[in-house]
C-alpha cells in the first residue's frame, strides 16, 4: 500500500492517523473517505450507530481485515508493517479467553506471546479485584473475565489500546469497576484509548476526545471541551408554524416545533437573536443530535482533520 503521508508529520504526537480509509464488502462500503488524528495520551470515544463502521474501523487499525483504500498508522508505524504489532492491543465484546486455562495460566500465556511484558502491572489488575489466580477462566464472574482481559490488554504495554464495546454485557457495578480500572491504568501509563461504546454518558465521564461516525463517514473529530461549546441550544418563537428562515444563518443540526416555539441544535454562524433562549448542550445531546441527523455537516477541531488544522463544517 502506497505510504502518502507527508514525511515529518508523523511522529510520538499522534497514536492514530487515517487518511483516505474505506472498506468495501460485497453489499457496499462499511467505511468510506474516512481520514483523522487521534493525538497520544488522550482518551477517545467512538460513537455511532450500528452499522455506522466502528467495529470496521478497529478491524483495519487492529490488521484483522485489510483496506479497500487509503492508509493507516499507529504511532507512526503503518499497519502493514509487522513492526507496528507491539504497539497496540485490542479487547473487543467477546473477550475471547480459554475458559479451561487458569487466571494464572492466562498471564502466563501473555508473557509467552509478548516480549515486553510487564508481569507486575497484569497480576497487579487481576490482584486488585480479588480474582484467584488459580480460578478457571470459565468460571468467573463477567466483570472477573473483563478484568482478565484488561490484564493481557496492559500487560502488553500496548502505546494504543483498542477497545470495541468490552463493557456492554456488565452489570452497572462492573461496568463502574472497569471504568475506574480502565481510567487510572491509561492514566498512569500514558496509554491512547480508543473505545467504541453505546453508553454516552458514560462517555461523558471518561473521553477527553470524540470519534463520531455515521453511514460509514466521519462525522464529527475532536476535543470534547471544544466540539461541545460549539453548539448551542435555542428557543425561539415561530410565528408562521416553519423556523427554517430565521434559522438559516446557522448550521442546524436538528430542529422540532412545538406549539408555536421551536427548539434547535445548532452551530452559531455569528450572533444569536437576543429573544431567543440559548443554552450550552450536555456532551450526550450534542452525540444524540448528530446520530439523529447523519447529514448534518461534518465538524473537526484543530488537529482532529489531516488535510488542515482549523474547526470547521465539512
């Protein structure tokens, strides 16, 4: 696969870079012109609906299925060369261990495959939440195995940890423990995450960063603390029943009439009436707003898009 990334720009600042990406199957394109940064160190949100390309997009970062089109780094190294494999782990839904190996056995099994391992940090996880280490895997609790496989995942020492939806089949105090587990092991490692979740105010509480993609695109890329105060949430009266006219100075993301006021999601191009009522959206309106409207036009912060580095509607 061609290397078309400018030479320079490459480096430990960014875990993830796509350019050009897309993947076709028999029935159409899972993922198509997907191109980004995820800088290193931060904590990313993959958000979207189902069939949107999430899991695609872990599958081309993690070498399990090759690209139709475009490229792909992980910290600087393509995905097509061997040398990128110690760089990242993934843990996907189904967190496929030996349910006949003993807990011991599977850190065992981590030291044997990867060089680097830190045999201290995996025990340390499976230690800290009283998990026997001469238990059989098949017969742990969920939130035993999730904490298991978070210990093969870190004790690679992975620089990206690759997560698709790890935490869904957990109870809410298990998905509590492996939030918490998750956040102060990436913390304390200096780990890039990049997880895809359904939960959004879970992801309100944990990602620093947002993936969002719909119809298999990307529709949103960036800071949190700047992709949300760059919407706002407006009220106003609609004297002829259509808000359209005195919306139209604006990006809309979505918009609904009630009686005769209306409520919109919007991007302020410029001032806002002083008759309206404005309010800044919780991080979880603004992913539901999006998902709910995938035509909306695409939003980048600064860094978040390849080509340039300025926010801006696609």
């Amino acid at each position: 696969m061609a290397d078309a990334f400018t030479p320079g720009t490459t480096s430990g600042a960014w875990a993830l870079e796509v350019r050009g990406l897309g993947k076709r199957y028999r029935r159409g394109w899972a993922l198509r012109d997907c191109s980004f940064r995820l800088p290193a160190g931060r904590i990313c949100g993959l958000v979207g609906p189902n069939g949107a390309g999430k899991s695609t997009l872990l599958k081309l970062a993690t070498r399990q299925i090759q690209p139709s089109e475009g490229q792909l780094r992980v910290c600087g190294v393509s995905v097509d060369d061997p040398a990128v494999l110690p760089r990242f782990a993934f843990l996907g839904q189904d967190k496929p261990l030996f349910k006949r190996f003993t807990v011991a056995e599977t850190l065992r099994m981590g030291s044997e495959l990867n060089p680097g391992w830190d045999a201290a940090a995996a025990e340390r996880i499976v230690r800290s939440g009283q998990v026997p280490m001469d238990a059989r895997v098949g017969s742990l609790s969920g939130g035993q195995r999730t904490r298991v496989a978070f210990a093969l995942a870190f004790g690679k020492r992975p620089d990206l940890l690759l997560l698709d939806e790890p935490m869904s089949d957990l109870d809410p105090l298990a998905r509590h423990d492996m939030s918490a587990l998750l956040m102060s092991e990436a913390v304390e490692r200096g780990t890039t995450v990049l997880m895809s979740s359904h939960m959004l105010s879970e992801l309100e509480d944990m990602c620093d960063y947002l993936l969002v993609l719909a119809d298999g695109r990307i529709r949103m890329a960036g800071d949190a603390d700047a992709l949300v105060p760059a919407h706002a949430l407006v009220t106003g009266l609609a004297t002829d029943g259509d808000p359209a006219g005195l919306l139209a100075p604006h990006t809309v993301i979505e918009s609904r009439v009630q009686g005769r006021q209306f409520h919109a999601l919007v991007r302020p191009n410029g001032p806002l009436p002083s008759d309206w009522v404005v309010a800044e959206p919780s991080l979880e309106e603004v992913l539901l707003a999006h998902l709910r409207s995938p035509d909306a036009p695409a939003l980048f912060t600064p860094g978040a898009r390849i080509e340039d580095e300025g926010i801006h509607a696609a």
